[in-house]
C-alpha cells in the first residue's frame, strides 16, 4: 500500500496549489517517504519535492518530456524551453547536474513523434530529509 494522499489542493484567480504524498519508494527503502507541492501562478510553476530518510549513496533523478518542436537548451545554470516566439525559463537548485536528449512522445496508440526530454540529477550530501525545488517561468502571453 503506498499510502497516497492528498494533503492540500486549492485553486483561485491568482493561482493553484497542490500538495500530495505517498510511501510508494518504502519498496527501496523502509521508512523513505514522498511529498510534493506545485504552486501555479500567472507566470510560474514551482515544484518541491520532498524525500524523507535519505542516504548519502543516493542520487535523485527527474526526467521532464516536452511536448514535439520544443527547442531546449542550456543557458547559466538554467534551461530555456521555446517553442515559436515563446520561452520558459527551467530553474533547478544549485548543485543539480542538468542534462537534454532525444526521446518520443505518443500521441496516439501505436504512433511515435520525436522530441526532448530534460534530465535533472541531484547527488544527496547527507542523510536525512532532502527537498529539492524546480521552477518554471514564463511572460504571460
């Protein structure tokens, strides 16, 4: 049982907020816990991920998939995603080691479109409870 719960959602004019859990990784490790928290605004998207019950050996990984004629690339310390004229702005913490590459989409059964993916990679430096933060930002078109 991974325990899944919705600990908060909430949704307004300014923004949404999201906050859920789940025990699902206790299957790696007794004890190792999963929060996340996504507050949406008019221009952003942060998401904090938060593990309890870390280890030093450890190493993080979230893989971001793009939707087809998204254009990535890397550009001081953060990665710019454009399609046409616009831009977001991919805003990881420091420290995290960031990666792009080609992968598909499925858009349909049985159908394979290329695209990008964004691979983030975060080592733990020490034991205990490890958050990690990506934001998201664009100008509101």
């Amino acid at each position: 049982d991974t325990a899944t719960a919705v600990l908060e959602w909430e949704s307004d004019n300014e923004g949404s907020s999201f906050i859920g859990k789940h025990r699902g990784y206790e299957r790696f490790r007794e004890g190792l816990h999963y929060e996340r928290s996504m507050v949406l605004t008019k221009g952003s998207l942060e998401i904090t991920d938060t593990f309890s019950c870390l280890e030093e050996s450890d190493r993080l990984e979230w893989c971001f998939t793009f939707a087809p004629k998204v254009v990535l690339r890397r550009d001081k310390g953060m990665v710019l995603a454009t399609l046409d004229r616009r831009i977001i702005r991919i805003i990881p913490e420091a420290g995290a080691d960031l990666s792009i590459g080609d992968t598909t989409c499925s858009p349909a059964y049985g159908v394979e479109v290329p695209t990008v993916k964004l691979i983030l990679r975060l080592g733990i430096l020490r034991t205990g409870v490890g958050r990690h933060v990506t934001r998201f930002e664009w100008e509101n078109l």
